[in-house]
C-alpha cells in the first residue's frame, strides 16, 4: 500500500528465498512467493500510490485521495479475507515446529543513518503523490542528491534492465494513443466495458501500460481501477509486479521456471475466478 507492489515484491522475494533456504523449507517457496505476488497485487489497490497504474490513474482523475480508498476499500478488504482462507488452506502448519536460521547480522550505525534518510525521503515522496505538488521535480532531485551522497551503492544495484523495460511499455502505450485508427477504434469500444477491457489488455502490454492507453478512452474510473488491479491475477505477463517476481525467482532457480509459472498460475487463476465477477457487481451498484 505504501511502497508499491513492485517494491514490495522486490523487498520480500529475495527475503523469503533466503529464510526457506535456511530453514530447509524450499518445497514451499513457489506457492508462498505466488501468495505474495497476490498479496502484494491485492494490498496494493487500496491506495494512489500502492501501484503505477494507481498512480497514474490518481494523477490523471483529480480525484480526492480518501474518496480513491474509500472506492477500492471493498476490494482490499475482500481481498484481505480470501488472501487468510487460501493461506490456511495451503498451509496446515504444526505452530510448535521449531525452525534453525543463521544468526542475522547485528545493524550498524551506518545501516540506521540510510534507514532513517531512506524514511525521510520515503516520506517526502508519499506527501508530493497525495498533494500532487507542483514541485515535485524538485523533490525527485532531492532524492537523486540525497542517494548519491548517503547511499550511492544502492544506484548501482538498481535493475536498470528493468526500467528500461517500463520506458519501452510506456513509449509504445503512448504510440498506439497516437494512432489514429485506433484511437477510433477504442473511442468506440472501450466507454462502459473499462473492466473487462482493462483485464483483457493488461494480458498482452500488461496492466501499467494498458491504463496509459485506455485512461482517454475511458468514462469509469471504477472500472477501470478494478479492471486494472485485478489483471494481474491472470497471468504473469498482466502485472508488471509479477515479471518482477518471476524474474528474481529466475535468477535464483534458472531450471525452475517453468515450475514457478506453473504453480503461479493455477493458484492465482484460482483467485482471479473467486473475485472476477463480485467485482463486476460492484462496479454496477
């Protein structure tokens, strides 16, 4: 909700691979990194800032932000319930099972001074989404000088093969706008089936990109924003957050990955099939 499901996914994937490795649980890693992806997906929609397309769609609206919670409220809460039955169901765990770890590594003074600036500009980047400030190239800046002087290491270790994927998403979004025939086309079709367009897309460019084309064809906010946080759900290729799963996962288990969409799929397709229409009422009322 607050960092991004991309972030999010970034942060936890590497972190549960490390502690079920250690712990000799690495039969249950695909169906826990897959119940993350989910979470994260689904945990995301509350807020403007809880995913790109949120984001985007925040900024283009003008909506409030308390009336953009209160509109995904239902689903995060839905989300939230169905997300604890299908972890009780896969995982029937014995809680007095006593787990070994290595020892973690004490933090030093030098950790807390990049936790406490990171917190600063972590802060400083939430305020300027939610008040949608005109300065925000300035805080961006901010934040480059505040890396490069406190925690340059970390610009090192970004995935710029990753972002440079996201910039030819957008770029491409941004041409089939520009097309005319098209435009034509999604004039047509896209106003009053923003839902089912929006999931139905997101397979193919996946969900960021897809509310870049559909946000000016489109007069259903709802719709739209339920369409889009759901597409994920579908298929690995339908959220940009899931790409980033599955590639930290590659990484880690090159001959797994055939496995990992497998058990990626039919879990979260499962998820997708419980919550697809329910929504669809929703937008409706």
């Amino acid at each position: 909700m607050f960092v991004t499901n991309d972030v999010s996914l970034i942060i936890f994937v590497p972190l549960t691979i490390f502690m079920f490795r250690n712990g000799g649980k690495e039969k249950f890693i695909i169906p826990v990194l897959t119940l993350e992806n989910i979470a994260a997906i689904r945990g995301s929609l509350l807020t403007p800032f809880g995913s790109p397309q949120n984001l985007y769609l925040f900024s283009k609206s003008g909506i409030p932000a308390k009336d953009f919670v209160l509109t995904m409220l239902p689903l995060w809460i839905g989300s939230a319930a169905l997300l604890y039955l299908f972890t009780i169901f896969l995982y029937r765990k014995n809680l007095s099972e006593r787990i070994e770890c290595e020892e973690e590594r004490k933090e030093s003074r030098g950790d807390k001074k990049k936790r406490i600036v990171h917190l600063i500009l972590f802060v400083s980047i939430i305020a300027t989404i939610v008040t949608r400030s005109p300065y925000w190239p300035f805080v961006t800046l901010f934040v480059l000088v505040s890396l490069i002087i406190f925690d340059r290491q970390i610009l090192l270790k970004t995935d710029y093969v990753l972002l440079l994927t996201f910039l030819c998403f957008f770029v491409f979004s941004s041409s089939i706008c520009g097309n005319e025939k098209i435009s034509a086309f999604l004039s047509k079709s896209v106003a009053g089936n923003e839902y089912w367009w929006s999931i139905l897309l997101s397979q193919i460019i996946s969900n960021v990109p897809a509310s870049i084309v559909l946000q000016p064809f489109s007069t259903d906010l709802k719709a739209l924003l339920y369409g889009l946080d759901s597409a994920g759900l579908c298929s690995i290729i339908g959220s940009l957050a899931s790409v980033i799963n599955l590639r930290i996962y590659s990484r880690e288990y090159p001959r797994k990955t055939l496995e990992f969409i497998k058990g990626f799929q039919i879990i979260s397709i499962i998820f997708f099939a419980i919550v697809v229409y329910p929504q669809y009422l929703l937008i409706k009322m």
